[in-house]
C-alpha cells in the first residue's frame, strides 16, 4: 500500500537569496515575462541577486516564497510522480498550497500574495518574537495583561510547537511581553526580522480590502486536502476556504494542532519549498519521516521510502 504523503509550504521567514539557483533555467523562463508583467517588477531578478532588503519586503517575500514553492512542487511532481494526501502550508504557505492543489492558479496566487503583502505593509508597524520553552498558558496571561495595561495589541500568533510560541503585535507590546517573560526568568526570547505584526489584530484594517480582493479572485474547489491555518480543517466549500483565508490575517495559527493531525497518518511529510523550518517544526512536534526539497540529498532519500 502506498505511503500517505503530507506536503508543507513555508510562510515569511523562509526566503533567501538564490533560492531558486537549483531550478533549471528553461523551467524559469517559462514564467518570467508573464510573472514580472503581472507583479509590475522582476520578481526572479530580485531573487537571484538582491538586494536582500528588496527581498525581505513584504510585498515581494510573500510572491517570492509561493513562486519558489511552486516551482519545487512541480519539481518533485514532474520527477517522482508524487500524488499527495494532505497539503497544508504555514500562514502565507496555505497559498502555495491552493496553488499546488488548483484552487486558484500560478499567475491569481502570485498576484493576490503581493496585494496581501502591500495591506500589511500598511498597517501599523509592528513585531514579532519567537518565545522558547514557555507553556502558552502563561504567554496567554502575559499577552492579556500587557494589552490590558497599556491598551495595546500582543497575542500568540503562531503556536509552532510545544517548545515554541511566536507573539505578534505593536512593537511596544511585543517588547513589554518580552520583558514581563525575562522578569519571569524565561530568556529564549528571538525577535523575528519583520515589520508586521502577522497573525494578529493589528492587521484587521487589511480585512475589508481583502476580502475585495479574495472576491475577485476565480477559486475552484482544491483537488487535494487541504488543512487551513485558523481551525485545522478542510474547508467544505469554497466561501468556507475564502473565510478562513480571511480570519488568517488575525487569527494565529495553530500549527501544533496540524502536526497532530497529520503524525496520526505515520507518512511521510515533505517540506516543499526554500529553507527547512518546517522541517524543524515537525521534528519538534514528534514527526518523523521529514523530508526538505532544500536539502542536497532529498531525491535520493526520499526514493527510498516510496
């Protein structure tokens, strides 16, 4: 009996420069003028040589990373014929993954990630931090406080794995989250490198315009499950996917929970895409059977469980 496949797709935070240097040329070429027409800039070029601080916009991560996804996904599909079970991707990820099951197409995924992009970018400047070792009930309480105190916004926005939890928010309430835990003793406190508070109500003026946009875009029915970022199910109709995708923007993402669901299937988990975070995440979640389309050897591994 075939083994169950789940597929990953990284969200912001992923991207580096030259993560597409491992993609034939011709595969490239085939997008790019189509690509750059639509997105009004040269999207590859940006990618394949910088500058960096273009690449960590935004506006241009979040188009950068789904392209890069894509393009692996077809990769793997091509070579090794893949047909997979589940698919889920992490926050901006679940838009990789409508486009690898046909929801919406390349060229719709692409545009409609830089407009999302650009409405955070115009929401107050924010922060994020990722928290290690802390049980989220205490980040729970500690995030309450601090919005009560000093009328703010902070709140778990990215529950990763056990060992570790992101808050998000405005800069100053990330911050006085991060001192409260320090005064507590917890220490493993990384700030991210964004400047939106992802996952979190400071973005709920992008919600109105969003949902124009999600409107506008042609969505069909995913060919293959797709488990949703805000409750961990498959949407059951289209207005239900259009919903969650929505609420996403606002509403953590409960990452741990997808782990569970998908260790029960004992598979194998493909982390499709540039960087090998998710790949981190499963293991920190007890999943074994982890495989990154990053690594060098992935191929040849992963030809030996099919």
């Amino acid at each position: 009996m075939p083994r169950h496949i789940s597929i990953l797709f990284p969200g912001q935070g992923s991207q580096s420069l030259g993560m597409l240097n491992h993609h034939s040329t011709d595969l490239l070429k085939s997008y790019e003028e189509e690509i750059n027409n639509l997105l009004g800039f040269n999207i590859i070029d940006v990618i394949n040589n910088g500058p960096i601080e273009d690449l960590n916009k935004t506006s241009i991560t979040q188009p950068a990373i789904l392209l890069a996804s894509i393009l692996d996904f077809k990769n793997i599909s091509n070579k090794l014929g893949l047909i997979p079970d589940i698919l889920c991707g992490h926050s901006l990820g679940e838009y990789s993954a409508l486009v690898a099951a046909n929801a919406i197409s390349l060229p719709e995924g692409l545009s409609l990630v830089h407009k999302r992009g650009k409405l955070m970018e115009k929401c107050p400047k924010g922060s994020m931090c990722a928290v290690l070792d802390v049980d989220l009930g205490l980040i729970n309480e500690i995030c309450s406080k601090v919005e009560d105190e000093i009328k703010t916004i902070v709140t778990p926005a990215n529950l990763n794995s056990p060992k570790q939890i992101v808050v998000s928010g405005t800069e100053e309430g990330v911050d006085e989250v991060i001192n409260r835990l320090k005064d507590c003793g917890y220490k493993k406190c990384i700030k991210l490198k964004v400047s939106v508070a992802s996952n979190s109500k400071v973005m709920r003026n992008t919600l109105d315009q969003f949902e124009s946009e999600l409107n506008k875009i042609n969505f069909s029915l995913p060919e293959y499950s797709i488990i949703q970022n805000v409750n961990n199910k498959i949407p059951k109709n289209i207005d239900n996917l259009k919903e969650n995708l929505l609420n996403q923007l606002v509403m953590p993402v409960q990452w741990i929970n997808t782990m569970k669901q998908i260790k029960k299937y004992d598979g194998i988990v493909i982390e499709c895409g540039p960087n090998k975070v998710l790949s981190g995440l499963a293991k920190a979640n007890d999943i074994e059977n982890v495989y990154s389309t990053s690594s060098e050897d992935f191929f040849d591994k992963i030809k030996e469980e099919l």
